[in-house]
C-alpha cells in the first residue's frame, strides 16, 4: 500500500464514507488520527488512517 499523505476527499473514498462522515468521525472519535496541517489545508498520514482501521478491527 502507497504511504504519505491524503486529502480528506481521498481518506473518505479510502474509508469509504462521505467527507462529512469523515468530518463527523474525526470530531466524535479520540481515537481518529488528527489531520497535518499545512498551511490551510488538511491532510491525514495513510499509515496512522491504516493503524487506526488495524487497532478498530481488533477492539
């Protein structure tokens, strides 16, 4: 799997969710790997989205 970093649009087609859904997870989840931020914009690490799927599935 490609690493580095996404774009919300690509992180919820990853997840297979909306944008809003993904917006929604990362307010309501403590668990939800936060966002880099570079300068306005947002973008998330593919491995820490990855992991996060990984300690889900196992909870």
């Amino acid at each position: 799997m490609k690493s580095g970093l996404m774009k919300a649009k690509e992180v919820a087609q990853f997840l297979g969710i909306s944008i809003r859904q993904l917006f929604n997870i990362r307010n309501s989840d403590k668990d939800f790997p936060g966002p880099i931020i570079i300068g306005k914009v947002n973008r998330w690490g593919r491995d820490e989205i990855v992991q996060y799927l990984e300690n889900k599935s196992q909870a």
